[in-house]
C-alpha cells in the first residue's frame, strides 16, 4: 500500500499536481518543435529524393549516369543517400513524439532522449546536403582551371564550414559525454566480472571441519 500524506495524497500524485502546468507547457513545446522540424525534414527528403533521379550530368543513352566514374559522383551518392535516410527517418520519430500521450513516464524514460536523436539527426541530414550540393557543382561547373576551381570550392564549402562552425561545440559536448557515459559502463561492467570471478561460497560448515549436534532430550 502507497504512503499517503495528511490530505491522503500518494508522494505521485503530489508531484502531478505540483508539475502538471510544467507538464502541459512542456508538451506544447515539443508538440510545435517537432511539428517545425517535420516540415524541414519533409522538404530535405523531397530535395534528396529528387536529386536522386536527376543526376548531375543526366543520364548516358544506356541510362547510366554520365559522370558516373568520377570520385565526386561517388560522394554525391553517398551524401545524398544519406541525407535522404536520415530526413525521412527523424520525420518518423517526430510524428512519433507528436503522438505520444506525454505522460510523466514518458518524460522520464525516452521523450527527451527522441528529440535529441531525432535533432540530430536532421543536423546531419542538413551537412550531407550541403555535401551534395558541393559535390554537385563541382560535377557541373568545374573546367579544370587551377583558379576557376579554387575559387568554386572555396563558395561551394563556405556553407558547409559555416554550419560546422554553428555546431561544432554541441558535437563535441555531445562527444565527450558520450564517451563519460561509454567510460561509466564498461567500468560498471568490468568491475561487475570481478566480483563474478571473485565470488566464493561460503560454507555451511564449522572451519575445523567438525559438525556440532544439538542435544536432543527424549520424552
């Protein structure tokens, strides 16, 4: 049975009545955030989908990719795969914060941990785009003049070292503490072998190796 206060209130439902406003506020936060953030995510899956079928170059009479042997075709792929994938999968995981009901539980145990993921996620979405579109112009555009070139990567890169420099600090905090947890677990881990390892039953017995009767009195 729950201890209950002098109102006959659980120590739950106290903290409900002395949070549900906090609650309630913290729900229409992520419920607009990630409805915002749904949208940026759908309109860069509809930019890398649509990339994906108009190829820089076009298509050769086979069908092939006409730059297709070139390395930055390569990373034009790989970059726009990628930003495709992960766009659409923080779309998922927004509609399904959206749709959760926001119980204190929930709070407690992943709401917040699938808004940072799916932050990030989106944050890598948007970097390998801007890669694509690196990788697109240079595909395009370049003539192999030394100048003409140097001075094409230098605009097509600013974006990409801007957005770098914006979240540069976050990653690495986020980097660190992961590798404090990382460090944390394995210890927690290890040191729980070593008490496997160590572990001796302990006997029944006297440590003379003689067993003690207790006297019986007959009736």
């Amino acid at each position: 049975m729950s201890t209950r206060n002098a109102n006959q209130k659980t120590a739950f439902e106290v903290f409900s009545e002395a949070n549900d406003k906090l609650r309630a506020e913290a729900k229409v936060w992520m419920c607009e955030n990630s409805k915002s953030c749904s949208i940026v995510a759908v309109l860069i899956a509809t930019v890398a989908f649509t990339s994906a079928y108009t190829v820089p170059g076009g298509p050769s009479e086979t069908g092939h990719p006409v730059l297709k042997g070139k390395p930055m075709f390569l990373l034009f792929t790989l970059a726009d795969a990628i930003s495709l994938s992960r766009a659409l999968t923080s779309v998922i995981v927004f509609l399904n914060i959206v749709t959760s009901p926001f119980h204190f539980k929930d709070f407690a145990s992943h709401l917040f941990e699938k808004q940072l993921t799916t932050l990030i996620l989106l944050i890598i979405s948007v970097a390998t785009m801007m890669v694509a579109f690196v990788a697109t112009l240079i595909l395009t555009i370049s003539n192999q003049g030394k100048w003409s070139d140097v001075t094409l990567y230098a605009v097509s890169f600013f974006p990409v070292l801007v957005f770098f420099y914006s979240y540069i600090s976050d990653y690495w905090n986020m980097i660190v503490g992961f590798f404090r947890a990382l460090k944390k677990t394995m210890s927690k881990i290890v040191l729980g072998f070593h008490n496997l390892w160590d572990y001796k039953p302990q006997s029944t017995y006297p440590v003379d190796g003689t067993v003690h009767f207790s006297s019986i009195s007959h009736v």
